[in-house]
C-alpha cells in the first residue's frame, strides 16, 4: 500500500498528492510516469511524476479530474492509501542523458501549458540543480486555473507567465510569448513544450517555422499506461509508436497531431474504441 502524506487542491478540478512510494522515488527520472490504482477493482490511472524526494521516499503528483477514476481520487484523503503505485514507467527526459557541460552551452525553453506545468516541473528543477539555467513561459486559461507559479519560479532561469484572458501575467497563448521573446533576440537552441494537444500542436508549426527543434511529451493521450489498449498509438514520422512504451516524450515536429488528436476524441466513447478497433 501506497500512502499519502500530502494532499492540496490547486485549482478547480486540480489536485496535488505526495505519496510515499520509496522504491519509484529512488530511481525516478523527470520525464517519467506511474501508474495508479485506488483498489483492486480501480482503474490503472497513468500520471506524470511532477516531483520527487528521494530522502524521504515519496513522490508528488499532479491530476485533473477528467472522468470518474479522476473524480474518485479525490476522495482521498492524508492516511489513505493507493493499492498500486507502479513506477517509474517510461523513458527519462533525453537532457538527463547529455553531458551538462554540453547542456549549458544550450539556451533551453520549456514551455508549459494548463497541467502540463507538472511534468514540466521536474524538468525545469533537475537544470537548476545542474546549474542550467532555462526560460520558461507558464499558460493557463485564467488566473485561477495557474498552477505550481511559486515552485517554478524558484528554480527558472526566466519566468514568463501568461493567461489567455489576460487576468494575470502576460495576455494571450504561450505562443504570443514565443513568438514576442524571438522578437525580442532570444535564440533557443531547443522547446520542451507540455500541455494540452491544441497546444503542443501550435506550438510545434510555429517553433517548425522558427527552426527550433521541439520536444512534446504524449502523455494527454495515454489511458492504461501499459502498451496493452492501444490508446496511445501515434505516427512519429514514418513510424508507429506508442506514447507509454517508446516515450512518452517525442520530436514535436514528427508527431502527427491531428491523428493523434482524433484518436483521443474517438477512444473516449465505447463505439470509437470498436471502430480503432476494427481500423488497426
Ligand atoms: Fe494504453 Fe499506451 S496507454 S497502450
């Protein structure tokens, strides 16, 4: 069993957990998922991991409520425990592989939208604690709907945040930014973007017209988080992955949205998971 020992809403429908699961915490690697399950008859719920101490064993991680499995989980409470808590799954961040002297020749922006401020988190903190300092612009619809401002702004190099409706921080997309620190004379040398599809989608057509290579992480579209249902099937290039087993973070300018996106769509009713089915 898997308990938690931390538990704070974010924001509407966005809840924070740090679970002691020694084990995940000892080897996990930004970048990488877990899997939980609230009891044996659960459904294995995939997660980014936004944190980790390794000392104390445990390991944070951020949710959205999006369907009942979600919803469930926030029934729970400090003292309750996961059934499951599998981990870490999936490949590290590619960085935590490159030499940090080479790193810090870099100008690295990390791009976080929604949610995906979570599994961008642990990114943007592993360069602090490497040393690399990294530009990071933070979106979110509205005001309330930020999350994890405080701790990014602890560890970023730049901070840039904005929200659609410009309640706070800068006005408009993460791409206005984008496209406004370029302008500005900013170079960068490579984009880790995470958020919703919509949005790595943009911001990979304009990073492809900036020439700056890009990196997106998958995971909005997994379902099992096991390489089994199929959910997460994408075309990267010319070649089929699947977003649990090969990464789940892929070049953004090879990633085939618009399919991806569709499947999402499809695999949320009964009758389009039939039809996914019936095409593979
Ligand atoms: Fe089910 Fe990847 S999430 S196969």
């Amino acid at each position: 069993m898997y308990p938690i020992v931390k538990k704070e809403q974010l924001a509407d429908k966005i809840f924070l957990m740090d679970v002691k699961a020694e084990r995940v915490a000892k080897t996990c690697m930004p970048g990488q998922f877990i899997i939980v399950k609230i009891d044996e008859e659960g459904e294995r719920i995939p997660l980014t991991i936004c944190d980790y101490d390794r000392e104390a064993g445990t390991i944070t991680i951020v949710f959205q409520v999006v369907g009942a499995s979600t919803q469930r989980m926030t029934g729970l409470e400090v003292g309750d425990s996961f059934r499951d808590f599998v981990g870490p799954l999936g490949c590290a961040s590619e960085f935590c592989s490159e030499e940090i002297e080479d790193l810090k020749k870099k100008k690295i922006l990390f791009v976080a939208g929604g949610v995906g401020a979570a599994p961008v988190y642990p990114q943007v903190k592993w360069m602090h604690e490497n040393g690399i300092d990294v530009d990071v612009i933070v979106g979110s619809k509205t005001k309330d709907m930020l999350i994890l401002e405080k701790e990014m702004e602890a560890v970023a190099g730049n901070l840039y945040v904005t929200t659609d409706d410009g309640s706070y921080g800068r006005s408009g997309m993460v791409t206005t930014v984008i496209e406004d620190l370029v302008k500005d004379g900013n170079t960068y040398d490579v984009c880790v973007a995470i958020g919703p599809m919509i949005m790595m989608k943009f911001v990979c057509l304009l990073t492809k017209k900036l020439e700056i290579p890009t990196i997106v992480s998958m995971n909005p579209i997994m379902v099992d988080g096991t390489g089994m249902c199929g959910a997460c099937r994408l075309t990267v290039g010319d070649e089929v992955k699947f977003a649990c087993v090969d990464g789940p973070e892929f070049d953004g300018h090879l990633v085939d949205f618009d399919q991806a996106m569709k499947r999402q769509q499809m695999y949320k009713t009964e009758e389009g998971r039939a039809m996914l089915k019936l095409q593979e």
